[in-house]
C-alpha cells in the first residue's frame, strides 16, 4: 500500500529538518573545534607573556612566539567570531609586576606588529596606502634595541614619573630607580629649536651594553664567591635590564651599568608637535637624551628595505643587542590618520632578523683541558640555525654550570648566541622531559692524560694537575701564538695542530727551531707559506717582555698582571728569583696571583723553557730607559686612577690623554695613589681612597686639567 501525498511531503520536510539539523550540528562542532584551538593558542601566549614581561624567565624563542602570534591572527582573521576582549591580538602584552605601584599612561603604550621578508614588508605599505591613497610617504629607519620599554613623564621640563610599559595602559612606577640611570635627564636641556612643553611623555628603551653585562655578570660572580654564596648571573643584556630596573632599593639599580636610548615622543602639551617623526628624533636629541645614530631617513620603501638589511648584516659590530629593524612613515599627520588596529600602530612595522636564540637537543657533554689544566664541560648539540650561524657546540664553564642548570644528556636545551661569541646554553626545557633523559657527573680523571682531577675549595674550576699533560700543552701553545700574546701571523689552531702532530712542537722554544726543511715537509706548505710563517716567526722575537709573559699561559695571569709583572721586574732572572711575598706586595697582583708565578717559576722544566727561549732571541727583558721623559710635563711624577663610567670620555680616551701629560696609570689603591678619578656607580675603590685618604676627584675636574693643558680629545661618540 502506497504512502498519500500528505504522508510523502511530511517525510520529505522531516528528511529536510534533519539534514539541516545536521548541517547546523556539524558547523557548530567545527566552531567549537576552532573555539579551543583558538583558546589553547591564546592560553600559550599568555603564558610566553608572563614569562617573559613579568618573571623576566622566557619560556620560548622570539621565533616561536612570533609563530604562535602569527596562527592566531591568522586564525582570528578567518573567523572573526573567535575574537575575545582578553586575545593576546587585543591588548598589549604583560601585566605589572608586584611590588611597584601602578601609573597609568598618558597614552597607552603599544607594540609594533612585525615583518620578517620584503613581501611582508610590501604589504604593510600598501595597507597604509590603501588608506591614504594620495599620500605620499617617507620614512624613517631605526634600529630595534633588544631592552626594556620605558615611559618618562616630564612636567615644566623636569623628570616626574617614570614608567614600564606594563600592559600598555597601565604600568609600573618605577621613578626612583629610573632616576639613577645617567642616560636619563632629570631636566631637559633648554634649546632654541626645541621648545620645552609643559608636559610631555619620552618613549624609549633602557638596555645594558653587551661589555658591560659581562661586567656586572663578572662583579655578580666575584661578589658571591666573597660571600660564599652561588653567584646569580644574568642570561641575557635584556634581563639584566629589566632585573635592574625593578630592583626595590634604587642604590643597587645605581650600581647596574644601564642605559637608555628615547626613539619617541608620544603626548605633548604646551608646545607645538613636532611635525615628524625625524624631527621628533631631533627634539629628543636637543633635550638632553641619547637618539641611536644608526637611525636614517628614508626616501622610499626600497630605500627601507635596505636599511633592514644593514642592520641585519651590521647589528652584530654595534656595541648592544638588536633584535630587528623599526620602520615608520615619517610624517605626523600621516601616523595620527592612519591610527590604531587592535594593538599595533599602522604607520610603525618591526623587521625582525632571524632569531639568535633556538631549542634543540642536547647530545652530549664533552670535557677540554685549556692551557692552564682546567677541565671546560662543552655541550654538543644538534646543529640548528642561529642567526644565520649553525651551532652544534656550546660551552658550560664549569661543574657547578652543569648542576645549576640541571643539564641532562637528551634534554632539549635553549642555545643563545651574541654576535660571534662562543654560543650558551641558556637553560633546559624540564617540562619537554619524557624519562629518557640521563643525568650527568663530572669525570675524577684527565680525559686526555687520565691523570686524577684536583679541585680547590675556593673555586669553581677543576683542573689536571700534571703539566706535561698532551691537551695543556696544545692549549698552551695555541695560546702561546695567539694575537693577545706573541701574535704569530699565520701560526692558527690548525697549523698549531699539525706541528704538534707531527712531533715539530712541543713548547713554544721548538717554535722558534722551526726550519724551512721542515715546513715543506707537511702537508699543505708550499715555498712561500714557509717562508712566509718563519718571517712571522721571527718578527714575534720584538714583541715585549710582557706579551712573552702572558704568552707563556702562567695560571692567573692576564694580560694587566703580565705588564705589572714586566713593569717592576727588570728581566726573567729577577721574576724567577722573586720571592713568593715580593710579587704578592705589587698593586693588582695579591696572594693567589703570586702563588701561581712563585709555583711556575721554581719549576725545573719552566725555568729550562725560559733559558731556550733567552737563546732563541726572544725579549726577556723591560724596556731600557729609553722612553720619551715626563720631565716638566704636567702630571710629570703623578700616579691616576679611574672607578666608576665616565660620561664625557671614554676609559682609552681618559688614560692616554693622562700619560700624554706625564701621569702614570696604577692598577690599583694604595697611599702613594696621587688621584682617584670618580665616575658613575664607582666601585669598593672609593671607600679604599677616602680611607687611605687619597686625593679623589670627579669626571668634570680631570676634563678641566686636560682643557687646560690643551690634551682634552673629542668628546665619546656613541654608536646608538
């Protein structure tokens, strides 16, 4: 029996709702798909965030961040319905931290969106552009410093409040350390082409120098050792930075070399705008603050796109860390038009550079001995790119490194790399760990000559103790040729190497012994590379009684100990018959200094290797009297002494110019000290002068005698 109409239509009209009903279901599943996707996104760049703006702690890379960003916007554009008001694409990164109180900027503080390639580059014009389609835009190029973004509230011209970025709207108060960072004026310099407002908000960036990170971080370790404590260094410039500044007395941020770079001026009243961005750059400069000199103005897009690509090629000569390229159009008006999408400014783009920090595994751990027996754990890794370099080796320092870090054979590691040093490991990523990880211990034996390891209480490094040990005495003389010593030209770790192999070399006097014969001989020399590495060879005898020192790789025994040593001591003779308590009495020398040379000198095949090396030629004594005299020279007879940074001088500038008029440079305090030059955040040398009661001046009164004494060089430059 057949169904009716009626009954057909109704189980057409239910097939329909069903179908649809399914339809509906199946979208909605992929909406909430989307929805946790978006969400588990959200959730790790919150986390990153944290981390990064609030522990100082970074958990990922720039790159991966960058990547997990870019999913998100990526994700959010297709569906803008997954949009939250609490998307990290919504709102400025980071939370105050607790501790300071909260400010809440003027104008809030936003982050650029970033660009990696020419295209990206392209499209972020255009958008601009597509905006203000008759503009016609310029541009200015500045380098994208590696730091801590700074707000500075200045009233009637005078320093009010200063203030971290935070989340952009509000930040933290962090005035009282801010103060006492010399970069940052506490009233701005009156000048004719910069009017001073009545208010105004400085943007900027306080960032360390990567010379004096590795000081503080130097300072850091011999503080702890002192105290007997574990020294708590800093991983990077860019934590130091922000460690220092959230430090709650002020006196220990004073004691942190920081610095600070304004790229910005964000509210002004009182005074007429600045019509762009360069000239903008121009008032910060007149006002008193330092404006990076890599910055440019740019005519095109194309002249942009080679000015990233400077600084990528260049950013590693430049004296702090840059992790990008800032590219804005120049003109105000254009950038107040174009405005705001989300958090990023349209009319600013970062070009960030391939990344200089990566994950990747830790392989193995592998012990060196240097030139002095140390045993140095290197890390072996797998290879991954960093900043265009591929790494596969990076050192651990020490023992101690290893444990402090939790280091364990499988880990995957984060390497940094900075400029063309020797890359680091960071730190290991415990929560990627999956059980298969083995720990790691220090071996009790030389891995090259198996001779039992020693250890002193009072120090980090372990040694091998047997002197003639084949991996100190490769060390030793790589050291021995090196540039900082007896900088034999041609004479690198590879030739080295071969000498040794070969049985030609054993210490540095077989060096000199080296004939043309033999250098024929091995592989890769021909006639004129022999003849070439002996010309360099003998040019080597000229070098000074005190590179001769350095170079013979005595323990402790840098290259200031080495010129004291050569300083006092007229020849080998006189440092080999020393006593143990006159070589400690020396400025800069001490106990430890004198206990090693006393110890190498009364060795019977170091006393040997001097006397080969007196016959070979080479310089064993001090310089005869025969420099120029001081006699009638202004600080003819006057000892200095320099603590502290200087603002108008660099250290080089300030000692030569003192030895230009006759003064000698001391290496330490004593009573015989004549003056004491302070500077900025000076160290434990001041209150060692004012107990001695040693004559102490300030930065302004040396540049008053070098004025006038017409020796006053050109005031420093900063590469900035």
């Amino acid at each position: 029996m057949s169904a009716s109409g009626d009954e057909r239509q109704t189980n057409t009209q239910l097939d329909v709702t069903e179908a649809t009903s399914e339809a509906v279901s199946e979208e909605a599943q992929t909406l909430a798909n989307l929805r946790r996707e978006a969400e588990a996104l959200s959730e790790r760049l919150r986390e990153a965030d944290y981390a990064y703006y609030v522990l100082d702690s970074p958990t990922i890379s720039d790159a991966e961040y960058d990547g997990l960003m870019r999913d998100l916007r990526a994700l959010e554009a297709a569906h803008p319905e997954l949009i939250t008001p609490d998307s990290p694409t919504q709102r400025v990164s980071g939370e105050p931290a607790a501790g300071f109180k909260k400010f809440r900027h003027l104008t809030p503080m936003l982050s650029l969106a970033n660009v990696r390639t020419p295209e990206e580059l392209i499209a972020w014009r255009d958008r601009a552009q597509s905006i203000l389609p008759e503009a016609v835009f310029t541009y200015v190029g500045e380098p994208k410093i590696d730091g801590l973004s700074m707000n500075l509230v200045y009233r009637n011209g005078a320093l009010e409040v200063g203030a971290t970025r935070g989340n952009g709207e509000v930040g933290e108060n962090v005035t009282a350390n801010v103060r006492t960072v010399r970069d940052i004026p506490a009233r701005l310099r009156s000048h004719d082409d910069a009017p001073i407002p009545t208010l105004v908000e400085v943007r900027g960036e306080i960032y360390m120098l990567r010379a004096d990170f590795e000081a503080l971080n130097e300072r850091l370790a011999d503080e702890a050792k002192a105290a007997g404590t574990e020294p708590k260094l800093f991983a990077n410039a860019r934590n130091s930075a922000a460690g220092s500044l959230r430090q709650k007395d002020p006196r220990l941020t004073a004691r942190r070399p920081l610095s600070f770079l304004a790229y910005q001026i964000a509210s002004i009243e009182g005074a007429p705008e600045p019509e762009s961005q360069w000239e903008a750059l121009g008032w910060l400069r007149a006002w008193g603050f330092h404006v990076s000199e890599l910055a440019t103005q740019l005519a095109t897009l194309e002249d942009a796109q080679r000015f990233a690509d400077h600084i990528a090629q260049t950013r590693f000569e430049v004296p702090f860390d840059i992790d990008g390229a800032v590219i804005k159009i120049d003109a105000r008006w254009q950038q107040q038009e174009l405005g705001v999408v989300a958090r990023d400014p349209r009319w600013g783009i970062a070009y960030k550079f391939a990344p200089i920090e990566a994950n990747t595994k830790l392989l193995d751990i592998v012990v060196t001995v240097g030139r002095t027996g140390a045993l140095i754990p290197n890390a072996r890794l797998a290879p991954v790119q960093i900043g265009g370099v591929t790494v596969s080796n990076a050192t651990l320092f020490n023992a101690d490194e290893v444990a402090r870090k939790d280091l364990r054979i499988g880990d995957t590691v984060v390497v940094q790399r900075h400029g063309d040093v020797i890359p680091g490991v960071v730190k290991a990523l415990i929560e990627l760990r999956d059980g298969s990880e083995q720990p790691w211990s220090f071996p009790t034996e030389c891995p090259i000559c198996h001779t039992p390891v020693v250890r002193n209480e009072d120090e980090k490094v372990t040694y091998c103790p047997n002197l003639a040990c084949p991996g100190r005495r490769l060390e030793g003389l790589q050291h021995f040729v090196s540039r900082g010593a007896m900088d034999i030209q041609g004479m690198g770790e590879m030739i080295v190497l071969r000498l040794v192999t070969a049985g030609l070399v054993r210490d540095p006097a077989d060096i000199y012994a080296l004939t043309f014969d033999n250098l024929l001989a091995l592989p890769g020399f021909q006639a004129k590379s022999a003849t070439n590495l002996l010309s360099a060879i003998e040019a080597s005898k000229e070098q000074p009684f005190a590179r001769v020192l350095f170079g013979l790789g005595i323990r402790y025994v840098g290259e200031k100990a080495a010129e004291t040593l050569a300083g006092v001591f007229p020849d080998a003779d006189a440092l080999l018959d020393a006593s143990e308590e006159q070589i400690a009495a020396l400025p800069g020398i001490g106990p430890r200094i004198a206990q090693s040379v006393f110890q190498w000198a009364h060795d019977d095949e170091n006393r040997a290797l001097v006397g080969r090396l007196r016959a070979a030629g080479l310089t064993l004594t001090a310089p005869a009297d025969g420099a120029p005299s001081t006699d009638g020279l202004p600080f003819s007879g006057e000892s200095f002494l320099l603590t502290g940074s200087l603002e108008r001088l660099t250290r080089g500038q300030a000692e030569e110019a003192i030895r230009a008029l006759g003064g000698k440079i001391a290496t330490a305090v004593s009573k015989s000290l004549s003056h004491l030059i302070v500077g900025a955040a000076p160290g434990s040398k001041l209150a060692k002068a004012e107990k001695l009661g040693v004559p102490i001046h300030d930065e302004d009164w040396l540049v008053e005698q070098l004025q006038a004494n017409n020796a006053m060089p050109d005031e420093r430059r900063r590469t900035r």
